[in-house]
C-alpha cells in the first residue's frame, strides 16, 4: 500500500521541464481537533480536585487525627447584690398645702399685687379691696369707745365722791355716838344725885332730854351712813354698765379692725401664684364667695397610691417609696406616712399615701409612677445572656474542671466526630439548671443552682453544648 501510494505519488509528478500547478494544503488529522479541549477540560477537572482536596477532605483528615481546641468564651462571677422586692404602681401627685382664696367681705378690687407664677411669701399682700367705707366704721366705734370711757371716768369719780361723803358721814356718827355716851352718863350721874336728894327733878329731866337728843343724832348719822352707801352702790353699779359698754364698745371696734384686715388678702404661707380670675374694679361679696386666685406649695409633695388588697397585709408605714422617672429609674425617695383604714369598694385596693421634697419640677395633680420596696435581701445576679432554656427549664453553663464538674465524657467534635479525649484539669461547660428571680436592668437574679464563687460563661452560648472544652477567653493571648 506504501508502494502504491509511492508510486502514486511519482506518477503525480509532471514532467519535466513542465510547470506544476499547486496542489491543495494537506487536512490535519482528526484527533489533533480534540486535543485542546481535552488538555483543557483536563485541567478545569484538576483544578476542581484539589479544591476540594484543600476545602474539604485535608481539613477532614486534619480534624481526625489533631485533638480540637478548646472553645474560647467570656467567664465571670455572678455579682453579688441586694435584691428588692418591690412593686410598680401609678400614682398621683398632691400638694401638701393648695388653697384658692375667696373674700371675707364685701367690695371693689382695688388693686391686684402679684402675677400669676410669683413666688410669696407667707403674710404678703396679694389683692386689695377698697376698705374706704369700713374705714369710717372702724373710726365711728373708735369714737364710741372713747366716749364710753369717758362715761365710766365720770362713774367712778362719782363713786369717790360719795365714798368721800360716807368717810364724812362715818366720822359724824362717831361723833354722834361719843355725844350719847357722854349723855348717858350724865343722865347717870343726875340720876343718882336725884336720890340722894342732892339734886332737882327738873336737872335730871334735862339730862335725859340731851340724851335723847344725842341719841336721835346717832340714829340720823346711821341713816345717812346707810343712805350714802345705798349712793355708792348705785354709782359704782352704773360704774360696771359704763365699763360693760366700753367693752361693747371695744369688741365693735376690734371687730371692725379685723375686718378692715380682711380687705387686704394675704398668702396663708409660701407658695407660687396660680390663676388670677379676677381684675382691678371686679366687684366681689362674701355672700357668693368668688375665687380670687389660688396658691400652691410645691416644696413638699404628697403621692397617692392605690394598693392592691392582696399586698395590704404588708403595708406599714416607713415602707420606702421611689419615684420613678421615663427610663424606670429612681428620682426621689420618700416613705409612705398614711394608710387608709378602709378599702376602696370600686377597686378592692387600700389608698396610702407618701411625702417627698419637689426636688426635680414636679406640680400637683401629676401622674408618676410609685416604687413601693417591701424588702430587700441579699442575692446573685448574672447576665441575661448567659441563661439558656431547654425542654422548659433554665440553665447556666458553669466553668469547672472536667474531673470536678459531673461530666462524663466531653462533648462531641463540632463536626459530628467522636468526643476529643481531654486531661482532667481541662475546663469544660457544665450545663447547671437555676431557678430565675426578677430581672434587674440587663441582669437576672439567681435564687437557685449557682453561688457567687462559680465561674459562668457570660455570652456566646449558643454555640456550647454540655461538657464542651472551654478557655477563658480574657487568658489567651493573641498570636504576635
């Protein structure tokens, strides 16, 4: 065939001296066509291999045989901290003293002495009503007063004029009765010498006349005595009437005084101004009492909370009260100073009631809300984040070595192998179940399961499982 193909080839040949004409170029063979691809397709298969071979089987064959890495987490102590139980309500503010001020009488307002918002003091004039009217009253009974004393000057001056004319009438009587004496025994002595016949009938006469005479004068000094008396009395009874209308007297004038005072309103104590209703030339009546303006002491503030009754039992008073501001938190402190006797029928709920300092801005009839602390007692609080909840119950994952902490075997490879075998100093992540408390901020209290002294892991817990191999992530030091 190779000869044929030769000779096919010679016999081709033109002769000599004769120009050929071109032959066609030569097809390459078939499988040249293919090569390429192929060497490509090759290459992409290679590529492909090896990635996987890197990715995904070294990595495997390097997990199987490298013991793994204990897993890096956060570790503290549960904090340890007072608890209070407490409990929130809504509450309203009330000021310790508020009054609105009406007119004790009758008038024009004159002149208005304060704004609304003012701050005063206590006794300072606020409004005046025109008092002209009972200006000249309160003269008029002035007048009436003197007058009357007066009356009671001369009544007594009268009774010691007639006191005078008793002392007078007395020292006659006296002399009246030393007259009778004298008589008497004169009218004696005639008597006896009339017996003895030493003497008249007629001498003995006169002697018994002068003492008839003396006796008749010591009777009028007595009556005179008694009549001067009798004067007396009546001049020192039209003495008390006299000082009774001076007292009349004085009580109208002290009346009209007091309710001169009334014409000029005056704050009862410190305070800030409320709302002035009324102006200057309003006419206002004592009969139809109208609100001239009110005024409120907000430095001490009253709170009044509606307490549930199934909490009344442990109301006390002292119990201390917070108020609480937007963000939940304590502003101001006070203690609760009244608790009503009687329960609310329409709420089932027992009112108290708890002062505070205005320290922060606070106005009457405000709503707040009240922090009523029943207790406090000592406690344990961790992060919420560090509290896991399986099948209903809460855990923590407590840092402890592998022999301490109840475990008994590690847990399984994060791939699905089996468990990495680890020393017995090794810390792993014990799951421990707790009993929750209240929530505190961004903290839980622990009533049950771990101390203060117990290592927890603080976050990152989703990616733990019970009796994994654990570091203290604030230990490992990061690679140069």
């Amino acid at each position: 065939m190779n000869g044929e193909d030769t000779n096919r080839n010679v016999n081709l040949q033109p002769p000599t001296g004769i120009e050929a004409p071109p032959s066609p170029k030569n097809p390459p063979p078939r499988w040249q066509r293919f090569l390429v691809p192929a060497l490509v397709g090759l290459a992409a298969l290679g590529g492909l291999g090896w990635i996987l071979f890197n990715r995904l089987i070294l990595p495997l064959m390097i997990a199987s045989q490298m013991k793994p890495q204990p897993t890096p987490v956060p570790l503290a102590n549960p904090k340890a901290s007072t608890i209070e139980d407490s409990s929130d309500y809504a509450a309203t503010l009330d000021s310790r003293q508020s009054v609105t001020l009406q007119p004790k009488v009758s008038g024009q307002i004159a002149s208005i002495l304060v704004r609304p918002g003012q701050r005063v003091e206590a006794g300072q004039p606020l409004i005046q009503i025109d008092s002209a009217q009972q200006r000249a009253q309160v003269a008029s009974r002035q007048s009436a007063t003197q007058t009357a004393q007066a009356e009671v000057e001369t009544a007594r001056a009268d009774v010691d004029s007639a006191s005078e004319t008793l002392r007078s009438l007395q020292a006659q009587r006296t002399t009246a009765q030393s007259n009778v004496r004298l008589a008497q025994q004169e009218y004696d002595r005639f008597v006896r010498l009339q017996k003895e016949g030493a003497t008249s009938q007629q001498i003995v006469d006169q002697r018994l006349n002068a003492l008839q005479t003396a006796q008749a004068a010591l009777r009028q000094a007595d009556a005179d005595i008694a009549g001067q008396r009798a004067a007396i009395q009546r001049a020192e009874a039209n003495v008390g009437r006299n000082q009774r209308a001076v007292e009349q007297a004085q009580a109208n004038t002290a009346e009209g005084v007091a309710q001169l005072d009334d014409y000029t309103i005056t704050a009862p104590f410190s305070g800030i101004v409320g709302d002035i209703p009324v102006k200057v030339g309003d006419t206002v009546s004592n009969a139809n009492p109208t609100n001239l303006l009110t005024i409120t002491q907000n430095d001490q503030l009253e709170i009044q909370i509606q307490v549930p009754l199934e909490r009344a039992s442990a109301l006390r008073t002292g119990l201390p009260v917070r108020l609480l501001n937007d963000q939940n938190q304590p502003v101001q402190n006070g203690q609760i100073s009244f608790i009503s006797p009687n329960v609310d029928p329409a709420t089932q709920s027992v009112q108290v009631k708890a002062r505070f300092a205005n320290a922060g801005g606070l106005r009457t009839s405000q709503f707040v809300r009240a922090r009523v602390v029943w207790s406090n007692r000592p406690g344990v609080l961790v992060p919420t984040t560090a509290i896991s909840r399986l099948g209903g119950r809460d855990f923590l994952f407590v840092a402890s070595p592998f022999e301490a902490s109840g475990c008994e075997a590690p847990a399984a490879s994060p791939g699905g192998g089996r468990p990495a075998e680890v020393s017995p100093d090794q810390m792993v992540a014990a799951q421990k179940p707790v009993k929750l408390g209240k929530i505190i901020g961004n903290d839980q209290e622990i009533l049950e399961g771990v101390t203060q002294n117990d290592r927890i892991v603080t976050s990152g817990i989703l990616q733990l499982q019970n009796c994994a191999p654990i570091a203290d992530v604030a230990q490992i030091k990061p690679s140069p």
